[in-house]
C-alpha cells in the first residue's frame, strides 16, 4: 500500500501527550532566554535619554524636565539596543511572556522622589568622590614637582 | 479547442501565503500563459536606511521576510562589515551559520507542511509544523525570538552560546531526525504524493540557466549555483560541503531537494558544533562608512542567492542598499514552468519555487 506511509506516526499522536498548550488555563513556561519586555529600574535610571535616541523604533520616550521615561510596547520590537546602550545597566529584558493588553499606548514611569536620607548619601557619595579626585589630583602635583626639582 | 480564457489566480487564494497575481491564459484546462504581477505588498524598506544608522537597520532589514529574517539580518550584517573592513570573531561565525542553517531547517519544514496541504495531505503538514515547532523553541531558548531573532549585529553577535546550549540544540535535533525519516518516507514514496508532484511543472537544465534560477528550485534542474560552496565565513571550515541536486527538474524533484536539504542542514549544525572555537562573539564597530565605500555580498538563503549591495555616504547613513532576493529572479522561471500545465496544478508549481512575495518587494 503506498498510500499510507505516515500510519504509524499518526496512530503514535493519536495516544502521545498533546502538542500545544490550553491557553490560558495553562502557560507555556518562558525559557531563560527569552527577550521578553523591556523593564527599566527608575531608582537607577538617570534620564540621560540615551535609549530613546538608539531605539530604531522610536517606541522610548524620555522627559528630563517631567522625570518620566515611558515605552510604547506596541511599537517595541524588542531588539534589546537600549538595554545595550545603556550606561547606567538599568534597562533589562525581562525573560516573562507579556499579557495582553487592554489599550494601547505607552506605560508611563516616573522616577521616585528621593528621600532625605538617599539624597544625603548621595551627596556624602559625591563629596567622597571630589575629595579622592583631590587628593589623587595633589600626589600627581606633588610627584610631579619632585621631578622637576630633580 | 475552446477559446483562450484568461483566470485571474490571486492575490487572495487560500493556497497563497502571500499576495503574487497570475493572469493565467487558458485553452480548456491547459495554461498557455501566466503573467505574473507583483507589487501588493511594498514597504519602501530600502529606502529607510536613509532614515535609520547602519546599527538600526539591522532590525529592519530582519523584517525583510518573516522565515528567513535570520538569514536577511546575516546577509546585511555581512554586507556592512566588509563595506567598513571589519574583522567578525571566528566564534561568531561559527555561531551564525548554526543559526542560519536551523533556520534553514525551519524554513524547509515550513515549505514542506504548506506544500502538503496544497495537494491535501493535512495530516503530513500538521507533522511537518510540529517538527518545526521544537525548532523555533530552540530560537526561543537561545535567542529570544521565536521568528524575528535580532541576534546579529554588525562586527558580531548579541549573546554567546554556551556548552549547555550547543548540547540542547544537538540534542533537539537528533530527537526530531527519526520522526523526520518517516516525514521524507511519505513525502519521497508516498504514491499519493508522487501522483501530484511527479513529471508536473518541469524545468529543463538549459532553461534553469537561462532563467537564472537560482536555489532548490535551480537545484532540482541540475544547476549548482549554492553560495555555500564559495565557502564563506564559518563555510569555509566545513570538512565537505556537496550541494544537494536532482535532475528531474519537476514538482518532485524540488520537494526532494528540500527535504534533503535539511539533513544536510543538520550535519552542518553538529559538525559546526564539534569544530566551533572559544572566544569573544562581538568586536565593536565605530566610526562610519567611508564616502564612496561600496560593498556587495551574496547568502544562500533558505530560498536561493540574495545579493545584497551597501553604498557609504561617509555618515552613519548609507547612501544606498539594495537587496535582490530569490524569489525575484525565481518568478521568470515559475511563469516558464507554468507554461503547458494543468490549471490543476498551478497551485502546486507556484507553491514549489517557495515564492516570498514580502522578500521581492521590501
């Protein structure tokens, strides 16, 4: 019979765990890799609109003025060249399946206010950081004057 | 003999994919002429690199064609680095003919399933997508995307493969090669098969080269014309490479070189398995093409040869890109393959040169 060639795999499926998923009764597990969706860390974030201007879909927008970063996930194609580009490593892909969305239109995220103990560790930060710069500044003077006193 | 009728076939018709009119010129039953048209679809996206840098293209020129966007975004990436005179880590190459085989592997099965639904095997297409279904799960696993990777980029590759990843591609692969044994049985033996495919819409070897066909379906005729062969990037380490051709020239013949093509695909992928080097993926690209710089490069694609050509403006803009894809230079050959065949059959013979309307019209 030539006509029956795919017989046992048929038969074989008719008895084997099913294929696909029921969704949305069930999920398919997302594997690590997965691109996912962007997600971006606005206590980190410094708003320095580097991402907005390396994404080729113009899907990210970034407001200094209004502190807000927002991302247009239907026009995201989820290249990954913001999570990339960015200096501060707060954008990351987030290897999880998305749901659906109810309405379109970009997701709006502003940057938390700082609280007076963050703001004063942050300026404590930056005094430490002009005092090493400094003093690495005056031993650089001062070995160089020891040169050419010599 | 009745009078010459002319049928409109397309653009909408369920056995297309995509949109390709024919004017089919009929007497009775037996075509006398097809006149292709095309243009339904055209996105202008050539002409976006004078909008988008050399990087942000890359996932433009990915868009191209939904089945071998991998091979697009490959084709462009290789065109852009040797237009700047760049240097790809030997890992990343390696790397990318892996990805650009299994696409391949995905692109068959895809062509196989859609060609068994044309002539009414549903059970065999269903087969053919399942298999192709723990394909795109290895991209899924090792890219992110299922389809659209955006795994390359220009002077190399977004991630690195580690061992474990390698192992589970290798692993998926061999898991699927039995099941894909009883796949080539129907589709090489089945009689039901060979009664639509067989000795329809044949292609002499003489026409295949004056058409300049170029892929399976040139393959199918006797013409060796697989880029491959030039050995190219991680080609060039292959121990043997031996194009894949029939002589038949026929619906048959071509189905046989595609469901050949992807064993071959598989051992490319192990062997590029075993061989591949330890190293960096990515070598960073800066500065832009030079004013005047021009570049060309060509990619067997899943479909046959694409050429690909870079124009540099001396910014991050190029002045020009143009891509000639496979089915463009296929669709003098299908109308020539038309010519003579049973209005029965039309579907069969424009399902077997793989056509992507959505790659010749970018």
């Amino acid at each position: 019979m030539g006509s029956f060639k795919l017989g046992t795999m048929t038969i074989k499926s008719i008895f084997s765990k099913p294929e696909t998923v029921l969704y949305p009764v069930m999920e398919k597990t997302a594997p690590d890799g997965l691109k996912g969706h962007i997600a971006n860390d606005m206590k980190v974030c410094i708003l320095c609109g580097i991402c907005e201007r390396t994404c080729p879909a113009g899907a990210l927008r970034v407001d200094k003025a209004e502190n807000l970063w927002a991302i247009d996930s239907f026009a995201c194609v989820q290249c990954g060249a913001c999570t990339r580009a960015c200096p501060k490593d707060c954008l990351t892909m987030e290897p999880t399946y998305k749901k659906p969305a109810a309405s379109m239109g970009e997701d709006v995220f502003y940057k938390p206010e700082e609280t007076e103990e963050e703001r004063a560790a942050k300026e404590a930060e930056k005094a430490a950081k002009i005092e090493a710069a400094k003093k690495a500044k005056e031993a650089k003077d001062a070995a160089k004057a020891e040169e050419t006193s010599d | 003999m009745g009078q010459h009728t002319v049928i409109p076939f397309g653009p909408q018709h369920p056995v297309l994919p995509e949109p390709l009119h024919l004017d089919l010129v009929v007497d009775d039953e037996v075509v006398v002429e097809a006149i292709p048209q095309i243009g339904f679809v055209h996105r202008g996206l050539e002409r976006l690199t004078q909008t988008r840098d050399y990087n942000q293209f890359i996932y433009i020129a990915e868009r191209i064609c939904g089945i071998c966007a991998f091979g697009h975004s490959l084709g462009y990436a290789e065109t852009i680095e040797e237009l700047m005179g760049v240097e790809v880590p030997k890992r990343a190459e390696y790397l990318r003919v892996i990805l650009h085989e299994l696409s391949r592997v995905h692109s068959h099965l895809l062509w196989l399933g859609l060609a068994a639904d044309a002539f009414g095997y549903e059970s065999l297409f269903m087969h053919c997508w399942r298999l192709r279904e723990r394909i795109l799960d290895v991209f899924e696993a090792t890219t992110g995307g299922r389809v659209i990777l955006s795994a390359v980029l220009v002077g190399g590759m977004v991630r690195d493969q580690d061992s474990s990843i390698l192992q589970m591609m290798r692993d998926t692969l061999e898991g699927i090669k039995d099941e894909y044994a009883q796949l080539c049985k129907a589709f090489l033996e089945d009689s039901s098969v060979k009664n639509r495919l067989v000795g329809v819409g044949t292609i002499s070897t003489e026409d295949a080269l004056n058409y300049s066909m170029v892929g399976p379906f040139a393959r199918a005729s006797n013409v060796n014309n697989d880029v491959r062969c030039l050995g190219r990037g991680g080609y060039a380490d292959l121990s043997d490479f031996q194009p894949i051709l029939e002589t038949g020239g026929d619906c048959f013949a071509r189905a046989k070189v595609r469901a050949l093509e992807v064993l071959q695909s598989i051992d490319i992928i192990n062997e590029m398995i075993d061989k591949i080097p330890d190293g960096p993926v990515f070598e960073e690209v800066k500065g832009a093409p030079a004013a005047g710089a021009q570049a060309c490069n060509t990619l067997e694609q899943p479909r046959g040869e694409c050429y690909y050509y870079a124009l540099g403006n001396g910014t991050k803009y190029l002045e020009r890109m143009r891509m000639r894809t496979p089915t463009s230079v296929n669709l003098a050959g299908m109308a020539t393959a038309l010519k003579g065949c049973d209005l029965a059959d039309v579907n069969m013979i424009v399902l077997t040169i793989d056509p992507c309307i959505s790659c010749t019209e970018r």
